[in-house]
C-alpha cells in the first residue's frame, strides 16, 4: 500500500531557554505546536512557549519518520547545529 500522507518534520526552539530545542513528526504543524505550548506532552512542558524553527515536508510519513529519527541521532544533532543555528 503506497503511503500518500504529506507530514512535517520539525525542530522547535524553546522561547525562554534558547538553547533547547525538540524535534518531531506531524501532518497538522499548527496543532502540534498548539499541543506543545497547551502543555499536552511532557517533555516539552516545563521549557513551553516554542516557535517553529525549522520545519520540512516530506511527501510519505516513512520517509518523514526516517529524517526525524536521524535528527535525534548524534550526527542528527551534528547535521542540525551546523545546518539550523542560527549564528553570524
């Protein structure tokens, strides 16, 4: 069965604690930050209110699934300092 579901993946800077971020999958971006910063998942609870940094969409949740699974790698992390922060 081909898998046509357009998803995001995205990396989320906390606002207050700037050098945290989350990354994650979804195919509805605005309601997923909506959940983050409603305070509905744990782990970005206590560092809520986040901003969309950097988000990507991929045609098929795989490979979407796959990308987001290399960014919380440590050449993930690696790809991402180099590649998303945003410095002079």
């Amino acid at each position: 069965m081909a898998d046509h579901a357009k998803r995001f993946v995205y990396i989320l800077r906390s606002v207050k604690y700037r050098d945290r971020r989350y990354v994650g999958v979804t195919a509805d971006l605005p309601a997923r930050l909506r959940a983050h910063n409603g305070g509905q998942n744990p782990s970005t609870a206590p560092r809520k209110p986040w901003a969309v940094d950097v988000s990507i969409e991929f045609g098929s949740e795989r490979m979407a699934v796959r990308f987001e699974k290399y960014l919380k790698s440590g050449s993930g992390h690696e790809f991402t300092e180099r590649h998303f922060e945003d410095r002079l």
